[in-house]
C-alpha cells in the first residue's frame, strides 16, 4: 500500500470519525426527538459511510474492502428512510415539537 493510499484513507476515517462525535453531541443537546433524530441521521449517514470508504481506500477489493462499500450503500439507503418512518411515527402518535418550533410540516400537510 502506498503512503497516498494511506494517507486519504485516513482521512476519510477522521473526517467520519469527526461527524460522528458531532453527531452524538447533537443527540445529547438538542431540544426535542425530531431535531435529535435529525442529528442522527446525519451522523450515521456522512460520519459512518465516510469511516466505511476509508476502510475501503485502506483494505482496496478484498473481501473487507468490498463489504465496507456494501455496509456503506445499505446504510446510504436505510437511514434517511429508517428516519422518516421514526419522525413521522412520532408525529401520528403525538409527540410534540420543541416550543420554539417554527414549522410543522406534517401538520400542514395534514398527515
């Protein structure tokens, strides 16, 4: 493995490793479930998929390699869906927004 190959694998990884724990303070400051899950989402989507294609610059077409780029596509897909059916599941169900809201889509759309 060359030094090139090592070096931006990573930094894919710090990079995802970074919008990871910028994830996780999100879970734990923000206001209400829809923000939190907001937080999540974009942790798992940028910060995860970005430590999975440093372990596929780092490990190329083997077998580790290619089950991090099939790891990182299954989450790309499931997570902003797997989101949506937990935000709108709140919202039918009558969990509130934070008070100083200022939208509620669902509520307008009358879904």
């Amino acid at each position: 493995m060359n030094s090139i190959q090592h070096i931006a694998g990573m930094v894919f990884i710090i990079i995802g490793l970074g919008f990871d724990i910028f994830g996780c303070i999100g879970l734990l400051r923000l206001p209400d479930v829809y923000n939190r899950l907001q937080a999540t989402t974009k942790c798992v989507t940028l910060g995860t998929c970005s430590i999975l294609l440093g372990t596929f610059v780092l490990k190329g077409l083997g077998t580790t390699g290619v089950k991090a780029i099939l790891a990182a596509i299954f989450l790309l897909i499931t997570s902003p869906v797997a989101a949506h059916a937990l935000a709108r599941g709140g919202h039918k169900s009558g969990v509130k927004l934070w008070s100083k809201s200022v939208v509620d889509k669902y509520e307008q759309d009358g879904n």
